[in-house]
C-alpha cells in the first residue's frame, strides 16, 4: 500500500496522532479523587469490612474530608447510611482506609453509593474544593461502588 518514504511519513502519522491522543486526554481529565472499594471480608464478628483505596490527585491536601455512603443489600435494599470522616487527605498521596460496612456478612452486600461529599476543604486556602464533581470510583471486587 505504501512505499519508501511515504510508508514511514504514515507511520510517524499514526505515532504522533496515537501519542498526541494520550496527551489530550490527560490534560482534559484535569484533578481527580479517585476512590476504589478494593476489598470486602468478613471479620470474626461476621461483619463486612471494606479496605478503600483513595488518590488525591486534587492539587491540595484536604484538612476536611468526608463521605456520605449508602450501603445496599443484594435485594437493592438500604441497608445502612453512614458519614465517615477521612481527613487528613494528602495531596498527590495514595491513602487505604478501612472501616465496618455492615454489621452482617459481606454476601448480603449488594453495592455501596458515595451519595454524596459533606466535606471538602484545601488545607491551604481554606476554601471548599467540590470533590464530588472531581470523583472517580471503581471496584475490584463483587461489591461494585457507585456513585
């Protein structure tokens, strides 16, 4: 289809457009806080608890944080509502919490909703940060996190 020189002109085409693509992308996706339910198990009390893993890729460290989670059973059900505060939150630091989800086995856990962000304050300008609209959330296991 190509030949000599307009083979390798195409070819330096597409890796400029590929990388110049990545680019783009990275810049548009602009702060992020990203959190992942990462693992879910039950302690010896039979009740669930959740390790999360959160990234604050905000820019600033966080002196207010917290998270307003609805915990659903596996009928879709509200099984609990809780306010957990996670502050301090360092900038460009990647932070595990863990904390009880429910009471009762981890198999009676359908998905966990991060309703909303109460809290979200810059340490250093003392200023509200809106973090829901920054907010990634993932799942790695049968669990999923929504928000």
């Amino acid at each position: 289809m190509f030949k000599g020189a307009h083979w390798a002109w195409a070819l330096a085409l597409t890796v400029f457009l590929a990388f110049a693509g990545q680019s783009v992308s990275v810049a548009l996706a602009g702060p992020q806080l990203s959190i992942e339910l990462n693992k879910a198990e039950d302690n010896d009390l039979k009740s669930c608890v959740a390790a999360f893993v959160l990234r604050n890729d905000l820019g600033a460290s966080l002196d207010r944080f917290s998270l307003d989670l609805y915990i659903f059973d596996s009928d879709g059900i509200i099984a609990r509502q809780v306010v957990i505060d996670l502050a301090p939150l360092r900038g460009d630091k990647t932070t595990v919490v863990r904390f009880p989800l429910l009471n009762q086995a981890c198999a009676t856990v359908g998905r966990v909703l991060v309703n909303d962000i109460p809290s979200c304050r810059s340490a250093a300008t003392g200023e509200d940060i809106d973090c829901l609209a920054a907010l990634r959330v993932s799942s790695r296991g049968r669990i999923a996190l929504t928000r």
